[in-house]
C-alpha cells in the first residue's frame, strides 16, 4: 500500500468508466477495480444507447477500457473488493487476492444483481427472451406475441402494449381483483390463470403445470433489484426507501455523495430504474463531484 490514491472506483461497468474517464482527464490519480459482473452482459445488446445501440455490453465495456488506456493516472485492474473500512481520513480497501489499497475517496459502482425467480427456464433466457425492462428489449421484440409474469406485474401490461398488440397477463394461478380483470378486458388484454411449471423453446414459451404450452416470443417478468456487494453496508451507508424496482438502492444526494463523507455511488446501484444510458450520465457527474470533494480536503499533484 504505497500510493493513496485519489479514488478508487468499485466496478468497471457503465457508471465505474464514465467516472474513471472524467477523472482521467481531471489528472486525478485513479484505480479501477472490475469484478466485471455487470447485470447487462448476458444481453444480446444494448438497447437505446446514444451511439451504442445494439452494440454487445462486452463491446462497449472493452471499447471504455481502450479509451481509459490514454490516461495516465488511471489503472484498471481485474479483481473483486472483499472489504472496506475507514483509517483516518482514507479508504483502506482490500482486494480478493491479498492487496490492499488506500483512497481518499471511494465511488462505489458496484450495481445490482437481478432476483429472478426460482422457475426453470428463466435465467437461460434472461436479457433475451426473458426480460424486465421494456424500453431495453420491446423493440427487439416488437409485434410478437408477448406474455407478462405474474398478477403484481399488473402495471406493465399497458407498456408492455407500445411493442405489440398481442399481450398476455399470466397470472399463474392468482386472482385478480374485478376492475383489473374489467379493465384488461376492455383493453383486450387477455388473462390466462393457470399455473406456470417453466420457460421452453422456441422463444420463451411457456409450459403449464398441467402439460399445456404457450406460445411467446418475449416475456417480461418482474424482478427486483438488490446490492451486488457488501461495502456500502460495510462502511456503514445509507438505503433509500425500497421502491417497486430496486429494494436496496443506496441514497445518495445531488451528488451522488451517500451518508459517508468521501464515499460517492453511481449508476444501478443508486437508481430505481437502471440503463446504460442513465449510468454513463451519472459515472460522469459522480466524478465530477468527486473532484470536488478531493479539492475541498486536499490539492494532489496531477499525473
């Protein structure tokens, strides 16, 4: 541990390189570290990215890495973060394997890791035939013949509607309240409350419990998001209230500072509703906060 560095950013994702790019370029000695498990990477492609639409998520993660390459007071390193703790006025983090490193400020872009649910199929088809997000995956799924999972996705029947007209609610095996039921029906949403066993070929077809099948090319199922790693918890961090989306999202202010001075956060790990696109944006402002806090403690040198 002989460089403190000026940040040390936790995850190489959409946030985590936004970050490290601005800081680059602000002179700002930084280290990245990428356990390199962003949420997105089993997606066949991203989805409404200014310039990146339907580029594959390793494209664009390797294409961030190549920029950051001509900066250098930026390292990006492989590896996990197994625990944080204050010393003083700095970050003491210590890697997976062994090394340990010390900050002055820390960006967590750690993201969120998706609850699917427990039903064969779903995780084999997820980011593809198996989706949440409408506006990442209903184009690609336009006019098809699309199923929703579940009576509390209720909601997202109506969305789901912009993408096709050939929507159905699969309640599996829960009863909906009368005016949802009527609203459906007048909407010609139809209902189908039996039981769900699995997720089939071909797309994502849906098996019932009595042997029946389904036929759908994209099926949205809800799921909620919560913490990928423990040191925002470790370094004693703030939660924002849980939401309908994200159950563990960190609170963090107009700066993305959380509860913890010199701690900051960015991207899914802060948001209700994650993109790619909202990441970048924020990974940049975060940094540029960052910036701001190391000037306010103490003027290092520029790399």
């Amino acid at each position: 541990m002989d460089t403190t560095w000026d940040c040390i950013v936790v995850g190489g994702g959409a946030a985590g390189l936004s970050a490290a790019l601005v800081l680059g370029r602000a002179r700002r000695s930084t280290l990245v570290v990428d356990a390199g498990e962003q949420s997105n990477r089993p997606s066949e492609g991203i989805g409404g990215l200014l310039g990146h639409d339907h580029r594959p998520p390793a494209d664009f993660y390797a294409l961030g890495r190549n920029e950051l390459a001509a900066y250098p007071s930026v390292e990006v390193r492989d590896g996990v973060v197994a625990t944080a703790r204050r010393d003083g006025e700095a970050f003491v983090l210590q890697l997976d394997g062994g090394a340990v490193e010390s900050a002055r400020t820390v960006l967590l872009a750690t993201g969120t890791d998706y609850r699917l649910p427990d039903l064969p199929g779903v995780a084999e088809r997820w980011g593809r035939a198996v989706f949440h997000c409408p506006f990442c995956h209903g184009w690609e799924h336009r006019d098809g013949k699309l199923g929703v999972l579940g009576a509390t996705a209720l909601h997202r029947v109506p969305l789901l509607r912009m993408w096709s007209d050939d929507v159905t609610l699969l309640t599996d095996g829960a009863e909906l309240e009368p005016e949802d039921a009527e609203r459906l029906a007048t909407q010609g949403v139809e209902v189908d409350g039996r039981r769900v066993a699995r997720i089939d070929d071909p797309g994502a077809t849906v098996v019932f419990d009595n042997g029946e099948r389904r036929e759908c090319t994209g099926l949205l199922v809800p799921v909620t998001l919560h913490q990928r790693s423990p040191l925002a918890a470790q370094l004693g961090a703030g939660f924002a209230e849980p939401g309908p989306v994200a159950a563990e999202a960190l609170a963090v202010d107009t700066q993305f500072r959380t509860t913890v001075p010199g701690l900051l956060a960015a991207g899914d790990a802060t948001t209700q509703m994650p993109s790619v696109a909202s990441s970048v944006a924020a990974g940049h402002s975060a940094a540029a906060a960052v910036v701001s806090v190391l000037m306010s403690v103490s003027v290092s040198q520029p790399a």
